[in-house]
C-alpha cells in the first residue's frame, strides 16, 4: 500500500485527533465565537484561535527567460524551479476538472476543510485499505505557499512536516483563504504553483514538458495524466520503468473520477482512456549550457557573470543567483543575431573547432558600450570527454585537459583563469592617445632607425642592447625613415611608437588604456600599471606586451569611434520584472575617456591600417590594406602581432560597430606555433561586411582643430643639390631636427642632398630627413648620350 505524503493518521493516536480536528473544524465553521474560545484547548497544546490565520504568501520561484537584442529570440532560460504562471483564462477547462476529480471533489462545496474527506480518510485508513489523505486543494495551497514564503529551511520543515499541529495550522489557513479569495482565485494560484514532476512546476511548465504546447490547449486525457501526477510526481512518472504503469493506472482512474462527477461525458471517457501515454517527455534547459545554439554559450556566460557582479540583484552572489533563476524576469540582452551570426559564420569558414588554435571575435557598439557578439571556434559545453589532453607540457603532466572543441571558459571577455593574451601593436593606439593629448599633433615625425636603442633599462633578453637597454627592431629592416603617426600607424612601426613613448611618458600611455577600458588582469600587469615608477619604465607597453582581451579591446577601439567617451560594457538592453516594471539597470554607463578631438584624430590615422582613407593626412603603408575593400564602408583599425608570432590579432571599427579578432592558443601562451593573419584578418573583415550589408555609408567626424591634426606648420628648405652640411645647416635653422637619410637616385651629383623626407611643409621641431643622392642610374645616363647635342651647350668631350 502507498502512503500518501500528506497523511496524519498513522499512529495511535489518530482517533482522538480526528475527534478534535472535526470538533474545532464545526466550531469554526458553525460557531466562530465558540471555536475562537477554549474549546479546542486540547488540539496540538495550542487553542485554534491563537493559531495564525493572515496566509503569508510570497512570489513562487518563475523562471527568467533571456532573449536577444530583437526581444523575440529567446536564447536561454534560468531557473530552479521550471515555472511560469498563467490565468485561469488560460488555462483549459479539462485542466481545472481534472485537478478537483483528482484532488477535491468537494473543492466548490466547502470553506476550505472538508469535513466528509477527514471522516472517510479515516475510516479508509483504519480499515487497511491503501492510505488517503484529508488535504483539500485549499489546504494543499496553503501548505505550498508557507514553504515558499519560509525564511529559513526550518520554516520549510515545518510547513510540510506530517503532525497534527501543521494540520491543525493549515486548517485556520485554509479558512480564511476562503473567506478572501474566490474559488476560481484558489484554483488558479494551485495550479501554477503544484509540482507536475520532471522539473515542472505549474500547470504552463508541465504542458510544456509533457506535451509542448499551452495549457489552454490540454485535452481531457492530457489533463487527467497531469493531475493524476500531483499526489506523487516521482512515483507516478510516466518515463521511468516503474512510473510508467503506476501513471496510467492513476490517470485512468482520474478520467473515471471525471466522469462520475459529470466532468466528461461517457463518450470522452473512451476516447480519453484509449490515449497511449508518452514515456518521453521535452526536458527544458537551464543555463548557458543548454542555449539552442553553441555559438551563444559564451555571450550568455558573459550575460550570467556580469548579472553574477551586479549589487542591484543582491548583497551576494548566492542571492544574486536566486533572483536571476527564480524572479521570472524578461531580460532583452544586447546580443546582435545578424553580428553574432556573420562572427561564427566566418570563424567556421577559416578554422575548424578542433583545432588547438582560438579564433576570437567580439563586437561591441560605439558609444553604448553594447556586446553585439561573442564567438569562438568552441562550442560552450561542460562535457569535455572527447577533448585532448592540453597542449601545454605542464598541464599535460597533470592530465589537464584542453579548452577544444568544448570549453565554459570565458574565453572572449576575461575572468576566471582567464587574464587575456597578448595582442601586440593594436596598443600602440593608446600611445597615440596619450600623445595627442599631450600636445603633439599627428603630424608629429620622427626619424625611426631600423633598431632604436631607448632608455628603458630592462634585464637581459634578446631586446637588450648596450648590456642593459630596451632596444626594439621593426618587423621588416626596411621600416625606417621619417614617419607621423599616420604612416607610423600605418605600416606599424615600432621604432617610431617606442620614442614617441618615451616623449610622452609611458606611464601616460598605461593611464589612457586604464581609461579606454583595460583590465589587467594578469598580476605583473596590474602590478605595473598601478605603480606609477614602475609604468614609467614600461618600455615594452606600446608594443602590447600586456594580456588583454577581444572584448577589452573591441571596446577600446568602440571608444574612438564614441567620440572619446568610454562606455562600460554591458550585456543588457532592457530588464522587465515578473509585474511588468522596467528596471534601471544594466543600460549604457559612459565617461569621457578622452576629448572628442583627440577621439577623431587617433580615428583619422587609424584608418591607414585598414586600407581607408585618412581626412586629414596621407596613408603610406598598410598591414591590412584589403579591409576597406571588401568592407565598403568607412573604417579604422589596426593589426597587431606579438614576438614569433604567438598571437595575430586585427581590429576594425565602424560608425556603429567595432569588432576585434584574436587567434591564440588559449591553453598555452608560450607555444610554438606561429599565427597567421591569412585566418584571423578575413574573419574580421568578412564579419564587419556582413554586419553593414545594407546599412548606410557613415563618415567619420573631423577634428574640429588644426592643431591637432597638422600642428605648427613651417615649410622646409629646398636643400637639393646643396652639400650635405648644408643642406642639415639650412634645415636646422629652419627650425627643424635634421638626420640624413637613405641614398636616393636623383639628378644631384652623388653625394649631395636629393632632397628631404618630408618636403614641402612639416610640424615645428619636426624631423627632417635629408636624402643623399647617388646620382643618375646607368640607364638614364646612357640615355643622356644617345639624345642629340642641345645646341645652347658646349659639346660633349
């Protein structure tokens, strides 16, 4: 025999509490002056009237569901209990008669106790037969509702613990709940609260497990199945070996019951009872793990830890979670499916998800701070039985395994055992910044040699030179010769951004990247970022020897395009509570990062990199020179690669969209592999395309001072044909820095100034460069024999 969970009349003493329940309960209900009295004195030590009878009552835990920007593609659902209420409205009618034939025949006859069902439960459960209880669909409310008003697990305990006095206490209950609310009101705070088993709870989750559809929509046999399965979830569950024949025997029972009290007529008996019952049934999701789509996992993972750090969601992070997994709020994220989509796309289409290698895409928005996407060649999973064992030797020892081709690491936006990859010369913006704000203008040339011996004191490495000197080379020897920060942009040049580093104060440099968003994660970099001495001496800085993230630095680039303000980023558009209020929470948060002139002049020289453009200066040189291209619209970006080709990162930006891309080896920084940009530069481009496909061509906004831009402008001497001393004499006194320069072919004799790079105009203090001549090539010389005499002058000898 089974005993019902709610049964109190188990023990000897049975008879005399059902003397007294029935007693007070006639009392109450016939003579509320006489039950308000001592009459009851015996049940439980406690009188009935000094029993509570204001129910308090309190939200029950509803699932909060995640959509993406478009507010209509849901992406993820969280909860602890799988819930979602709904009207009686809408809720069928087959529903609501099944849950009384089950539960309480007399539901719509008494105040709340059923004295027939006390005496029968009694009487049944004295004579051996199988055990029945004497709750009503009232008092079964009651006892839910005090559980999940409890303030502490032993609250919980005793509002469903079996004795008499917790009957005796729902009873008071129930009697007043009737008094207040309607039947119809009772009837449907019950089914949205009672558990239906496989993870539902309420009547709109279980029609979703069982049989995907809406509970208005619940035919009679549907109906009678989940109301059969209210009195014992787990034993009467129709998936399980056991459950299976125990739930049929319940629900043909209930349809029995239905039509007995007229609920259904003989006709939809037979046909009810003849429905073959599902032994499968629609598990719903919860989390991250579980979104539809893979490529979602990692935004939704950002969405949880950023939810997870918000004090306006709780003190701690526990409460913080069971506010998000039980307070039934619609959460509109920032999630772009278009952007999202071209990401994963275009990653899918340069590298496979097997591959030990990380192609990393984020996109933000411009001055919202919006994540529009975050997508990786992983799928975001906890199983990582089919992944390698990693390929870092001291992991691997540990059998340690790999981040491929499943991964829940936060591998875009940082945190956890995430500090971020180095992702070289995109930093050099940030000196560019700082450089901008003070007082050097982009026009601002230096002459860059092929190696630069600094004045950073470093230890001992293969950058040292003169024993202790941080001492850079170029990618290529032939990157030397007098640049601005357009064409040092441009062709990335190290040896002009590390003096121009220096000019300016490194620690300058540090600040304008705190400023434009990044973490330092990684303890010596925060370490050195936070100790001003130390900064000072970070000569290495410019070159983006620091862990960053695709999400830090997507956001760093969004700012230039914000016009210099820095928006934190967020993953939210719109949060909606369960009642229907809007909170204030998660929308853009914005700071002046840097003044909107400097914003535009950094973007004006950054769109050299990418192939576009600059308004104000001229481009020579480019790492990315197919971007603008194949993109079509106006941009700005830059590439960066680090020391043997560890990481290969490339940034583009937009009017309304800045996307970076990292290709790295997330298990192991220090591996051997060389990363190319062939993978990483199309995925980039390709993504932004397609997020622009169709949009309007947006022009970026001009510097509104010339002085930031061009600076003080002086013209430089024609020094050609002039000797060498000369020509820097004339320069130097013009105002400007003068160096010599590369050999040249032009019409000077050899060894005389061909001219100055650059010519014309250049800034005040400026570098100029005087060119040496190598004379004529042998072909122009041979050229000037064959040609005919010109009769003004002395024939040649």
């Amino acid at each position: 025999m089974r005993r019902r969970d709610h049964n109190i009349f188990a023990n000897a003493t049975s008879l005399l509490i059902c003397g007294l329940l029935a007693g007070v309960v006639v009392a109450a209900a016939a003579f509320p002056a006489v039950a308000m009295s001592g009459l009851a004195a015996k049940a439980g030590g406690e009188t009935f009237a000094s029993l509570p009878s204001e129910l308090k009552t309190a939200n029950t835990p509803q699932v909060s569901r995640i959509f993406a920007s478009d507010n209509k593609t849901q992406i993820a659902v969280f909860y602890d209990e799988f819930r979602s209420e709904v009207p009686l409205k809408d809720i069928s009618k087959n529903m609501q008669n099944a849950i009384v034939a089950a539960e309480d025949h007399e539901f719509f006859e008494h105040n709340g106790v059923d004295l027939k069902g006390v005496a029968r439960a009694f009487v049944n459960n004295k004579s051996g037969k199988s055990q029945q209880g004497a709750s009503t669909l009232t008092m079964q409310y009651v006892r839910m509702s005090l559980a999940y008003s409890a303030t502490n697990p032993q609250e919980v305990v005793d509002a469903t613990k079996d004795t008499p006095k917790r009957k005796i206490t729902e009873m008071k209950y129930a009697m007043q709940v009737e008094k207040e609310l309607s039947k119809e009101q009772i009837l449907e705070h019950y089914l949205n609260q009672a558990p239906f088993g496989n993870g539902s709870y309420g009547v709109a989750a279980a029609s979703q497990v069982y049989f995907k559809k809406k509970p208005k929509d619940l035919s009679v046999a549907e109906a009678a199945l989940l109301a059969s399965m209210v009195k014992a979830p787990t034993a009467f569950n129709p998936t399980t070996a056991s459950g299976y024949p125990q739930a049929l025997d319940r629900r043909n029972y209930v349809l029995n019951d239905m039509q007995e009290l007229g609920f259904i007529t003989p006709a939809d008996y037979q046909k009810a009872i003849a429905v073959k019952i599902s032994r499968t049934v629609q598990h719903v999701g919860n989390g991250c793990v579980s979104v539809k789509t893979n490529s979602w996992g990692f935004f939704c993972d950002y969405f949880y830890r950023w939810w997870l750090s918000r004090d306006e969601f709780g003190s701690t992070t526990y409460d913080r979670e069971r506010r998000l997994k039980g307070g039934g709020y619609r959460i509109q994220t920032s999630l772009d499916i278009k952007a999202q989509n071209a990401a994963r796309e275009n990653i899918s289409d340069e590298i496979k998800d097997t591959n030990k290698n990380a192609l990393l895409l984020a996109g933000i928005q411009p001055g919202t701070g919006k994540v529009r996407a975050l997508a990786a060649n992983r799928k975001f999973k906890l199983d990582d039985a089919n992944n390698k064992i990693s390929s870092d030797p001291a992991k691997a020892k540990k059998k340690i395994k790999s981040t491929y081709p499943n991964t829940t690491n936060p591998l875009l936006s940082g945190g956890g055992d995430i500090n971020g990859y180095q992702a070289g010369s995109v930093f050099k913006m940030f000196t560019m910044v700082a450089a901008l704000e003070n007082g050097y203008p982009l026009a601002y040339s230096i002459n860059a040699p092929a190696k630069y011996i600094s004045k950073y004191i470093v230890a001992p490495g293969p950058s040292t030179c003169n024993g202790k000197y941080y001492c850079p080379s170029n990618a290529s020897a032939s990157e030397a010769g007098v640049f601005n920060m357009w064409t040092g942009f441009g062709a990335s040049v190290n040896t002009y951004f590390v003096p121009l580093q220096e000019r300016v104060g490194a620690e300058k440099v540090v600040d304008v990247a705190k400023r434009f968003g990044v973490q330092f994660r990684a303890k010596q970099d925060y370490d050195f970022a936070n100790d001003e001495a130390s900064a000072h001496q970070w000569g290495a800085f410019t070159l983006g020897v620091s862990s960053s993230t695709p999400l830090d630095m997507a956001n760093a680039y969004a700012t230039l395009a914000g016009d210099g303000m820095y928006c934190t980023p967020t993953p939210v558009e719109q949060i909606t509570t369960i009642s229907g209020d809007k909170l204030d929470v998660g929308k853009p948060h914005c700071t002046r990062a840097t003044s909107p002139d400097v914003a535009r002049a950094a973007l004006d020289a950054a769109r050299c990199p990418v192939g576009d453009s600059a308004q104000l200066g001229n481009c020579q040189g480019r790492t990315a020179p197919q971007a603008h291209g194949i993109i079509d619209h106006p941009i700005y970006g830059k590439t960066g690669t680090t020391d043997h080709d560890k990481t290969a990162a490339l940034i583009i930006g937009s009017s309304s969209l800045a996307v970076a891309g990292y290709l790295v080896n997330p298990d192991w920084q220090n591996h051997t592999d060389r990363m190319d940009h062939a993978i990483v530069n199309p995925a980039v481009w390709n993504t932004m395309k397609d997020f622009l496909k169709g949009k309007p061509k947006v022009q970026f906004k001009r510097p509104g001072s010339k002085k930031i831009s061009i600076g003080d402008q002086r013209s430089i001497p024609d020094v050609t044909c002039a000797t060498i001393d000369n020509a820097k004499s004339r320069v130097e006194s013009a105002g400007f820095s003068a160096t010599t320069g590369q050999e040249v072919e032009s019409d000077c004799p050899k060894g005389t100034a061909a001219g100055t790079n650059p010519s014309g105009r250049t800034i005040k203090n400026g570098f100029v460069s005087i060119e040496i001549s190598k004379g004529k090539k042998e072909d122009d010389k041979k050229d000037d024999k064959d040609k005919p005499d010109d009769p003004a002058k002395p024939p040649r000898r």
